[in-house]
C-alpha cells in the first residue's frame, strides 16, 4: 500500500521538488534555445520530457497536495511554452504557432477552473495525452541541429495545433455536458481533493 505521508496543504515535498526542478529546466531550456545552443537544449528538452510523469507519481504514492496541483500543470506549459517561444524568437516556427497554442492552454485552465467551482471535474482525454505527445515530437525534431528535420518539425506542430484546438473542444463539449448533468441531478460541488484531481489533469 502506498505510504500516503503527506497532506493536501502540504508544500515540501518530493513531487513538488521534482515539479520546481522541471519549471527551473524548461526555464533554462528557453535560455539555451535563444543563445541558439541547439546541442545542449535537445538534451536537457529529452530530460525534461522524459521526466514529465515523476512527479505525479510520486505524489500518487506519497499524497497529493494543492500546491503540486497548481505546480504540475504551470511545469508543462512553462516547458512547451518557453520551448516554442524560444523557436519563434530564432524563427524555426511561425509566431501563429506559439499563439495558437497557449491561447488554447490559457482557455482550457480557465475553462477548467470555472468548471471545477460549478463542481465539475474535467480530466484529461485520449485527445489531450495525443496532442502532448506530438507536440513534444514537434518541439524535439525543431531542437536537433541543422535543417535535416525542420520541415518535418515545422508540419508535425502544425498537426500538434489541429490536435490542441480539437482536444480543447472536446473538453468543452465534455465538462458542458457533465454541468449540466449534474445541474439536473442537484449534485453538490466536490471537496478539496476533487478541485485537485481536476488541477491536476492535463
């Protein structure tokens, strides 16, 4: 059985270490990416996307908290964020990509958090994990050095931006529904915990 040591309210622990760590290297990330040190920033963008589920579970193990569901979400938008505003700046991508997609990230958290006080949780779909997937994909293929994978890079966020605009609709279709399920049914807005589960889906 999971060893559950940690409460809601608390704010040291492991998970949120490894959280603050991966906000600290997607910062970094984004340095490296505008000092155009292509090298470096693949490798530690291969760290930090291959990192990006710790966190959670360590936190499943040892206790959620409402500080690592603030945290855990701001890291992965910090991450994809800063990486495509760094490859906008250096003009590997269009600007309408970075836009497109942290417009959409904008509106689904504050989508998600108008939700969440009506007492709807809205979990990630098959359609959100897809679209973190391939834009990740896009994001590495832009790091590599050279122009061998450009194209490629370039034509895969495009695809990732089809996908984040296609998952956020759904999501909205989704949580709708579910409000107004439980508008009829009278349902009573869920605890402290629930608003976490919901924080923390992606």
């Amino acid at each position: 059985m999971a060893d559950k040591r940690f409460g809601p309210t608390a704010l040291a622990t492991p998970a949120n270490a490894v959280t603050l760590a991966r906000i600290l290297g997607s910062i970094g990330l984004t340095v490296l990416i505008l000092a155009g040190l292509f090298e470096w920033a693949l490798a530690v963008f291969i760290v930090l996307a291959l990192s990006d589920n710790i966190d959670g579970l360590i936190a499943r193990r040892q206790g959620a908290t409402r500080s690592g569901a603030f945290l855990d979400p701001l890291a992965d938008k910090v991450l994809v964020g800063g990486a495509l505003f760094g490859l906008a700046v250096q003009g590997r991508v269009a600007w309408a990509i970075f836009v497109l997609v942290m417009v959409r990230e904008v509106a689904v958290s504050a989508y998600r958090s108008y939700a969440v006080r009506r007492g709807v949780s809205v979990p990630a779909s098959w359609w959100g994990k897809v679209k973190t997937f391939v834009t990740l994909s896009g994001i590495g293929l832009l790091l590599i050095p050279g122009d061998g994978t450009r194209d490629v890079g370039v034509a895969v966020l495009w695809a990732a931006v089809v996908l984040t605009w296609v998952s956020a609709i759904e999501l909205f279709v989704r949580a709708e529904r579910s409000l107004r399920e439980g508008t009829a049914s009278g349902s009573a807005p869920p605890g402290e915990m629930g608003r976490e589960s919901a924080s923390r889906a992606g």
